[in-house]
C-alpha cells in the first residue's frame, strides 16, 4: 500500500509504540496491520502469546508485592534516617525492584499483544538477563531491546565520531533528551554511560588479568564468587542512578542522595581499587616466575662447554 499522510499518522500514534513499546519499523507494522486486509495474515503460537501473560502476571505481582510491603515512600520516614546505613541501602534496593518490574510489566503485556496481532519480534525486555547481568553492558543490551536497536542504528552508527566511549555517551544524551528534559534523565544516562566506561577501562582488563593469572578458573567456585561481585556492583549502580530517574528534578535526587551519605559514587568507584590491587598483584608476580599460577617456570638451555 502506498504511504499516505493518513497511514504514516496511524503508524505513529499506534497504542504499543506511544504507550509503551516495542519499537516497530513502518514495514513491519505495515505487514501485520495493513497488509491483513488483503488476506495475508500471520498467526502467533497460543503457547508464546501463554508465556507472555504469564510472565506479566508475575512481574505485576513482584511490581505490586515491593510496592506494598516495601513502600519507596518509607524513605522519607524521619525514623527512617534512624535506622543504619547498611539497613537503609538494604531497604531502598529491595523497594526499588517496583520500579524495575513496572517496566518489565508494561513490555511484557505489550510482548503478548504483540503476539496475537502477528508481531515476528514482539520482545522488548529479557527479565532474566536484565536481573543476573553480571556487567552493566549485559544489562543494557536486554533492557528495551527494540530501542536499543533503534539507537544503534540512528544515533551510535551515525555519530561522526570514531572513539566507541564518544558514540556511546551522545547515544546516551540522545536517548534522555528523548524521555525529557528533566535533569534526572541526564544523570541517569550519564551514569549508565560512566557504568560503561568503567566496565571496559577497568573492569574487562581486571579480569583478563584474572583468568591469565589462574586466580578464578571457569567453572570455579571463585570465579562464581567473583561473577555474584560483578553482578552485585552493577544492579547496585543501576539502582543508584535509576533514582535520579525516578526522582527527576535535581533538588528531589540531591536530598535522596543526601540520605544515603552519597554511598552510591563510592559504590561505582569500588572497582577501581580492586583493579589496581589485582594489577599490582600479577606486576609482583610478574617479577618472580617461579610464583606464576598455574605457569611453569621457563627451562634455561644450558650451554655446552
């Protein structure tokens, strides 16, 4: 069919991309709610279109559960402040799991709609990856996929840039002046971008450093205690941030900061020095072969006389 005004309009103000995703491409929302009227139409397995209900109803159900009995709103509670510092990150980590699944609600509902209408990729969140990402690139790359497509493809390939740091950061920028122009959608996605940086300039030479050495083999209990590290580092940042999200004017996030002492930036510079010890470990070790892990010390040719 042609491209009307009128078609163009319908496709833009469709219900799943105003309210709340998946991101659609015009032909493919052209084939599964234009195109039907000709005769072609295209089924979706009752059983995915199951699956996707039934994951809403949970992540409806986790979203609601949090809500009620850890109500983000006890922060605020003068007792509150009262209470120790590891019981108040506690508290407001576990509370700011609504937010999370509220998301994860909308997507999935929409996921099973589009399922029924006849979407191929329906999908926008994998709940799973998001909650055990053991780096905050892992976390993205499952969040709101379909927008994350989107940006890759005309924002990040576009800008005129050739560092992946300066891609990465104007895709970041690009998408909070998408949600608004609240400050806490900048110190969101300036933090998830600082997440990043720190997870290829300190992070990933970390570990490389790590398994060269033999510290956590694959497989290893170590090297699980060291992924549960990782994935305890991101989730927390992200929470750290989501609030200025949540929150979004500077006056709102800078008095929750205030609560907690700031204990968030001290979160997210945590790797730093564990990167340096590790690296000063393997320099020492470095230095004396014979203490290598796992490496044998090399064998001197003896020379004949």
């Amino acid at each position: 069919s042609s491209r009307s005004p009128i078609l163009i309009l319908q496709y833009l103000f469709c219900f799943n991309g105003m309210l709340t995703g998946p991101f659609y491409r015009f032909t493919a929302w052209e084939e599964v709610l234009v195109l039907p009227r000709t005769g072609h139409v295209r089924k979706s397995p009752p059983g995915a279109v199951a699956r996707a209900l039934a994951r809403t109803i949970a992540a409806v159900a986790i979203w609601r559960g949090v809500a009620v009995f850890l109500p983000f709103s006890a922060v605020y509670d003068p007792s509150f402040g009262k209470a120790t510092l590891l019981y108040r990150c506690v508290y407001a980590y576990l509370s700011c799991f609504q937010f999370r699944y509220r998301f994860y609600a909308c997507w999935l509902l929409m996921e099973a709609v589009g399922l029924l209408v006849g979407h191929e990729d329906a999908s926008n969140v994998q709940v799973l990856q998001c909650e055990l990402a053991i780096v905050p690139s892992q976390y993205v790359n499952a969040w709101n996929t379909s927008v994350q497509r989107f940006l890759v493809d005309y924002v990040y390939r576009r800008v005129p840039a050739c560092q992946r740091a300066a891609r990465q950061l104007c895709t970041f920028l690009f998408s909070a002046y998408w949600h608004g122009i609240h400050a806490g959608y900048y110190l969101f996605f300036g933090g998830i971008a600082a997440m990043i940086a720190m997870e290829q300039l300190v992070g990933a030479p970390a570990a490389r450093r790590v398994r060269t050495l033999g510290w956590a083999p694959a497989g290893g209990m170590r090297a699980f205690i060291c992924n549960v590290a990782c994935s305890a580092w991101t989730m927390c940042c992200f929470t750290w941030f989501g609030q200025a999200f949540h929150l979004k004017h500077t006056r709102d996030i800078q008095d929750m900061w205030e609560r907690f002492h700031y204990v968030g930036f001290a979160v997210y510079l945590a790797p730093i020095p564990v990167a340096l010890a590790i690296v000063a470990a393997s320099s020492r070790m470095g230095s004396s072969p014979n203490t290598h892990v796992g490496v044998a010390p090399p064998k001197v040719a003896s020379k004949a006389n």
